[in-house]
C-alpha cells in the first residue's frame, strides 16, 4: 500500500542541514524544580514521570487506564499453522467501562521449535488489513511473520481501526466513543497516538497471561505513525524489555526544534486526530515546548530502545532522530551506568549499530518497514536477551 508521504515537495519545508535553526534542548538532568538528577532513584521517583506527564499534557494527551473489565477470549486456533511451524491463536482482547465494552483482535503466531515461552515481537499495525488475516494469503513484508518465527520469536500484531480508526472522520469511533468519551472534551486527552498505544499495553495485558510467551522479553514496534505510537507505548509502560521506533520522524523520534522536514504544524495540520489539542500550542513555536523528542526516549530507559531510519526519508529526518537517540541514551549511560555510546556523527546507511541497551540502523531507500529492518531488530533483540539470560 502507497504510503502519503506528500508534502515532501513543498518548498516550505526545510532539507538543507545549513538552515536548522539553532537550539537549546531541554536537559534531562534537571528537575521542573531545576534540581539536579544524579541517581537512580532521582530518575525513577522524579524526573521519568516528570518527563511523562509533560509529554501526556502537552503531546499526546493521557492514556487511561482504568477500565472495569477485560477479557481474552480464544476465537480460533491451530497449532500447527505455517506448515507447522508456528501455533496460531486469534484473541478478542474485550475491555468494558460503564457499561461500554472494546473488541480489540490480537493475531499471534508461536514458534512450535521452542520448548520454553517464546520471546515476542508486537507491531502496532496501521497498514495492510492482510497482515491480521491468520491465513496469511497474502505476505508482506511489512510484516514478516513466517522470518520472526523463524527466529524464535512469536509475532503477533493488531490493526490500529480496532482501537482507532486512522481517520479524522471516525477515529473517535472504538475506544474514544464506548471506553473513555470524556478524553475527547480535554485539552490533553488522548487522540488516535495515544489510542494506539493503549492498544498495545492491553496486547501486553494479554502476553503476561500466556505461557507459551515469555513477556518480560517483549518488543514493541511501529511504523511511521505507528512508531510515534510505539515510542509513546515504552516511555509510559515499563513492561517492555524494547522500544522500536521505525522511520517515526516527527512527533516520534525525531526532534521536533531542528524543524528539519515535517514541522509540528504540518503534523498537527495534516493528522488533527493524532495528538492532543495542546500541541497545537508549538505550531511554528518548537522552542516553548516543555520537552523534546530526546525526552521520550529518555523515559524509555532504564529499558531498551530502538531508532531505525531510512536514507531516502528525510521527511522523517534520520538525523533529528539519530539526535534523539544519542540524547536520550544518556540517561542509560549517565545513570544507570550501562556501557558503549553512539558517535556524534551520523552512521552511514546500512552500518548498524548496536550497543547493549540502544540500537539504531539507517536502512538504503524509502520510507517502508522492510524485512531489512526486522532481521536487524531481531539481531538486536538477540545480543540483549543473550546477555540478559545467560
Ligand atoms: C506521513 C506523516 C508522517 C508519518 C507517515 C506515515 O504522511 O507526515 O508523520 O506518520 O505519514 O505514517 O507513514
């Protein structure tokens, strides 16, 4: 499927290094207070959830959680899908409040070579509606499930329309309208990115009751607008051990102050239904926001995390999000004392790099996920779970 990637062309965007503005980020080192972060425990007591709450306000909007009951129901099974190699399972996450109720389908596809739980990968899908037909019909590789489980992990996925539609017209329509109606009348409630990734917490609500999935080794991955959702989903939910953010570009990892390809505004203008009404606020005015995307992969830590780019998708703006990464990450290093740390050049296509607890890849070519992309998340996912386990 064709991706909208317009606007490129538009000779009011910014593409020349030259012309990013000057700018001060915000440190994550100190405290709204302007009291200095220096321990663990000053991260994780104060400035992580400070940094949360910024983003909830003044980004994405909340993502709530209560709900009064939720419920996995089993709609089909088979285990020896894929030519035998993986068991299938199709499950209804169901979530009721106020007597409302969601239907979220969950498509998960085991390895049948493991004997223990299996280590999965969940995409927040936005994309193809094959890719949640368990017959898998039609393969893309967008997500390519018969390669994950080939690896050894279990590859499960949902289709964002069941708890967002991608579209201003009906993205209230699921959970907005049935679970949380009264989002819609704040200032920063949620919208479709925070949606999506409420989406993907309720997936890990269904992992942790599994015991053929090992979910403290979980990665969660998206694309584009799906990134954003994914970056928003690890920064809030520390139950995942990886954070992947493909080609997320603005309003996902790239930093929205370098103004470099797609600005704020132009976001805000094309998807109103995507982030909450007060970002607005920082249209054409990315230097009063309270934080920036660095801060997102920041609240991430102590926990893995993953920026892949693409060198053709500069909208996306590879380096703003290399940027990100390596700000980010220095709360891995700085405070949890972890080891290695990105060059301040950006790596060339195709080199990835992968620390202990960060990676990050520039694949050749245009704005996709590819399975260029996931063999190297995987290859990521296998160096930290080998260290972590051994
Ligand atoms: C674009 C949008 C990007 C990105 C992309 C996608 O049109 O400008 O922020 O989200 O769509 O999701 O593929």
């Amino acid at each position: 499927l064709a991706c909208f990637t317009g606007f490129a062309q538009d000779e009011a965007f910014n593409y020349e290094e030259a012309k990013v503005p000057p700018f001060s980020l915000p440190d994550p080192f100190v405290s709204l207070k302007g009291e200095p972060i220096e321990t663990i425990q000053d991260w994780e007591i104060q400035r992580r959830g400070e940094i949360v709450s910024l983003f909830e306000n003044e980004v994405y909007g909340q993502v709530p959680r209560d709900l009064d009951a939720i419920r996995f129901e089993l709609i089909s099974e088979d285990t020896q899908a894929m030519n035998g190699n993986a068991h299938l399972k199709e499950i209804d996450i169901l979530v009721e409040r106020d007597g409302d109720s969601n239907r979220l389908r969950l498509i998960l596809f085991i390895p049948n070579a493991l004997t223990g739980p299996a280590p999965v990968f969940l995409l927040i899908n936005h994309r193809d509606p094959e890719n949640i037909d368990p017959t898998r019909q039609v393969k893309t590789g967008f997500w390519p499930a018969e390669k994950i489980v080939q690896r050894g992990y279990a590859a499960a996925t949902f289709h964002v329309n069941d708890v967002s539609d991608d579209t201003n017209e009906t993205f209230k329509e699921d959970i907005l309208n049935t679970l949380y109606p009264e989002q819609l009348e704040m200032g920063n409630g949620m919208r479709g990115l925070g949606a999506w990734a409420w989406g993907a917490m309720r997936a890990m609500d269904y992992f942790v009751t599994d015991a053929q999935i090992d979910a403290r080794r979980a990665a969660v991955v998206g694309h584009s607008r799906g990134g954003k959702a994914s970056l928003w989903t690890g920064a809030q939910d520390t139950r995942w051990a990886i954070t992947i953010s493909n080609e997320s570009g603005c309003g996902g990892a790239a930093l929205s102050r370098r103004r470099f390809g797609e600005t704020v505004k132009r976001i805000n203008t094309n998807f109103p239904y995507w982030f909450t009404d007060n970002f607005n606020r920082y249209n054409d005015q990315e230097d009063l926001l309270p934080v920036d995307q660095h801060l997102l992969v920041a609240a991430i830590a102590p926990r893995a995390v993953y920026v892949a780019s693409a060198s053709e998708d500069q909208w996306a703006d590879p380096k703003g999000e290399f940027l990100s990464l390596r700000h980010g990450t220095r709360v891995h290093r700085e405070i949890y004392g972890m080891e290695g740390a990105f060059p301040s050049v950006l790596p060339a296509p195709e080199s990835p790099l992968h620390l202990p607890y960060a990676g990050h890849h520039i694949r050749e070519g245009k704005h996709n996920l590819t399975p260029y992309d996931w063999q190297r998340f995987m290859d990521f996912a296998d160096q930290l779970y080998r260290k972590s386990y051994e």
